[in-house]
C-alpha cells in the first residue's frame, strides 16, 4: 500500500464513484502505483458490482489517470499514472 499514492487520489477532482474505485485500487499499488487487483476484491471494497467497477475503469483509462496492462481472468495489472496525479494536486 502507498499512502503518498492514496493521498494525491483524495486530491482528484473526479466523480465519487470513480474516486472510490481508484482508492481501493491505490490501497493495493506501490510506491511506482503498479498493482495486481482482482476486479472482484475492488468490487467488494467498494460495495459495487463487477460490471460497475469496470465501468469506472474504463473510465479512469479514459482520463489517462491509469493504465491497464495486462488482463487474466479476474486479475489485472494496474500502473496508476503517478504524474497526472500530481499535476492535479498542484492545481489547486
């Protein structure tokens, strides 16, 4: 878990629920924000479904606030795009 991480995610002006998604994502990421969540332990901390928390996935790709790098089954490999985090920190 990266707490640096978890905190610039608090900071995103992004609608809740994709806000939520990202934050049990972080919980899982290191330091660099890579991380290998599978959709269905995200879903569970977030109280969403599987097909919702997808959604908010795509989402976050849309926005270029993550990337997804590879997809297994229920597993896949996050990179959390630590930069664009920071820049809209540094915004505000």
């Amino acid at each position: 878990m990266s707490i640096t991480t978890m905190s610039e995610v608090w900071e995103l002006d992004i609608p809740t629920a994709e806000k939520l998604v990202l934050l049990a994502i972080a919980d899982n990421a290191d330091d660099d924000g890579f991380c290998y969540p599978g959709k269905k332990h995200v879903a569970r901390k977030c109280c969403l479904t599987d097909r919702d928390v997808m959604k908010h996935i795509s989402r976050l790709q849309d926005r270029g606030i993550i990337e997804i790098n590879e997809i297994s089954g229920e597993v896949f490999q996050v990179q959390i795009n630590i930069e664009i985090l920071r820049k809209q920190e540094g915004s505000e």
